[in-house]
C-alpha cells in the first residue's frame, strides 16, 4: 500500500497514522501534533472515486482512510434487524444503487402479536470477529477500529414505524419496553464479543434522536426507555478502555446534560448549522466533551469550493486552539457531496496541523 497522501495537493506527503492522536483529542487529553480526521462513514461512490477504481476489498477500504490521512478505519458489526424499506431512484450525481427509506405501512412490528411472532436475530451468530480480523489484517501500523452499529432507539423506530412506536409509548407502554429490551440486548452482546480486541481503540456509535427543532420523542422517554441501554453501552466501552463517540443528528439541547452526566459520552458528532454550528456547540460543551466533524453537508455538496475553504478554515481556528476537536463533515461523506469540497477540506486540515 502506498504510502503518500491522495489528497491533491499534498501528494508526496507521507501518511504517518498514529491513533494516540484521535484519542486524545477525543478524550480532551493535551493538544496532540496534528489536527485527526474522523468520519462516521463514507458512500461507496465516494471512496470509489478518491481511489479511482472499484471498491472490493477491505484492503481498499483501509487504503482510502489511509491515504487520506484518517488514524482510524470504521467497521460496522450491526445486526441488521430484518424490515422493508420503501426504494425510488437515486438521483445522486455519482449514485450507484436506489435509496430506501423507512415508511410506516412496510414495518414489520406494528403491535405485540407483531412483536411475538417477529424473527429476532441471534447476535451470537454474527460473525463480527470475522469482520474485525479481515480488516485488522491489512490495518498499517498506527492505525486502529472504531467499531460501529445503528442504534437502539433507530432500530426500535425502524422496526415499528413512528406512528406505532408515537402510539405505544402512550398505548401500550411495556410493549415500548419490550421492545428497547430486544433491540438493546442483542446490539450489546455483539460488542460484548469484540470490545477487547487490541485492534479496536473505540465506539463510533449512530443514534439518530433528533430533528432540528427538539428530539423525536420527548426527553422523559428517552431516559425511562432508551438511555439506560446506551449508558450500558458505553460503560462497557469504559471497562475495556475504550472511548465513545455518539453520532446523533437533529436538536438535542434538551439532553445533552443527560448525555454527558447520565450516559457518560466522550464524544459527539454531527452538526448542522441550522441548528447548532460547531462552534458554537464547542463553546458550550467543550470542556466537557470532544466534539467531531462540524463541516456542514450542505456546504459540502453545495458551497463553491473557494468559498467553502474559506469556511472549514474559519471552523478550525475556532474548534481546535486547545485541542478537544476533530475535522469532519458534519454528517457522513454523502455520494452528493462535491468530492472536490471533501478534499479541500481535508487539505486546510492537514495543512493546520502540519504548521
């Protein structure tokens, strides 16, 4: 694997990973040399043409985080909890495959009947330590795992609907409990199998709660039903000496107090700026938690690329003097994004910390 940068530019730097630096600046530990780079993932077509060829192995996934500078390859080790999804044509610039989305009418658990007779997944039957020794084997020196899976509360809302699920928590309260019950336990014995590996150095956890006014269910019901399994989670993270990045979208001011005291992150991630930009949430929490990413999607996708340098320099110097601040897009590297943007991005980021 070639050992220089792909980002343009800075072709003929050489990529030196060193995870110590994500975690520190994750874990609000000193300033570490160099600003680290993280993403919650990155669309196949987007790796695809960074790399300018198919993405078929993992060897070709831990070249594109490599070669770019990242000191940490994704893994996800979900379950993948069986429902249909709704599919129209995907209208992405570089889009490969249709895009799905959850509707209410398809989901398979609408009622306790549902919920009884529902196939619910074996998580020790998952190969998860297949997927984590497949990429381990062709991860370079310096760099480590993050492990990552969709969430409680998403997966309980996927599988019901959010009208049945809106209902239940009135309706049908222990059917709500139930349910948090058999997603929860499931998601965390499959970390439970795999948290002590030496070649993972975190969680990169996605739990979408919000929209961007307030969260998708009141916070009472995110503590009673929802925060008890993610404290369990990022307990057993702590126990194993790990750290937690919690990926949420939408507006969640309301809980963030219970995230940092109760849950007990480390880390958040995702950012809009219609509703908080980075800064500004950094200002607010950052000397409480590590705060990722910030670099707004739609200027991502949208911005001119003069203009939007321009940007990404104006977050960096105001997230990363004191250290607790990691550089990436505000959601994930979507394949309508400017590819073009991606990079610049990452360009001013290395540029910073190499000064």
């Amino acid at each position: 694997m070639t050992d220089t940068l792909l980002i343009p530019g800075l072709e003929n730097e050489k990529v030196e990973p060193d995870f110590t630096r994500l975690r520190d600046a994750v874990l609000r530990i000193g300033r570490s040399d160099r600003l680290p780079f993280l993403e919650l993932f990155a669309d196949t077509e987007i790796v695809e043409a960074v790399l300018d060829r198919p993405w078929t192995t993992d060897e070709d996934k831990v070249e594109f985080y490599y070669r770019l500078g990242y000191d940490s390859v994704p893994v996800s080790i979900g379950l993948g909890f069986a429902a249909e999804r709704k599919t129209v044509p995907n209208t992405a610039l570089l889009a490969q495959r249709d895009r799905s989305w959850v509707a209410d009418d398809v989901c398979p658990i609408q009622g306790r009947e549902d919920f009884e007779c529902y196939e619910w997944p074996n998580p020790d039957s998952v190969p998860v330590e297949e997927y984590i020794d497949s990429t381990a084997k062709v991860l370079p020196d310096g760099m480590k795992i993050l492990l990552q899976s969709s969430g409680f509360l998403e997966n309980v809302m996927w599988l019901m609907g959010y009208t049945a699920f809106a209902e239940a928590l009135y309706d049908d309260p222990q059917l709500v409990s139930d349910m948090f019950e058999a997603v929860g336990s499931r998601i965390i014995r499959v970390f439970e199998r795999v948290i002590d590996c030496p070649d993972v150095g975190g969680v990169f956890f996605g739990e979408d709660m919000g929209f961007k006014t307030a969260t998708m269910v009141g916070p009472d019901h995110l503590r009673k039903y929802h925060f008890p399994y993610l404290k369990r989670l990022v307990d057993l993270a702590h126990e194993h000496g790990k750290f937690f990045i919690l990926h949420s979208c939408g507006n969640l001011s309301e809980v963030m107090d219970d995230l940092i005291d109760y849950v007990g992150i480390d880390a958040k991630h995702s950012f809009e700026d219609a509703i908080m930009p980075v800064a500004e949430f950094k200002r607010i929490y950052g000397d409480r938690i590590g705060v990722v990413g910030g670099v707004d999607v739609d200027a991502l996708a949208r911005m001119d690329t003069f203009e939007f340098r321009k940007y990404v320099r104006r977050i960096i110097e105001e997230c990363a003097p004191g250290g607790g601040y990691v550089l990436g897009s505000g959601n994930s590297v979507a394949n309508y994004v400017k590819v073009e943007n991606y990079l610049a991005m990452l360009e001013e980021g290395w540029r910073y910390r190499a000064g």
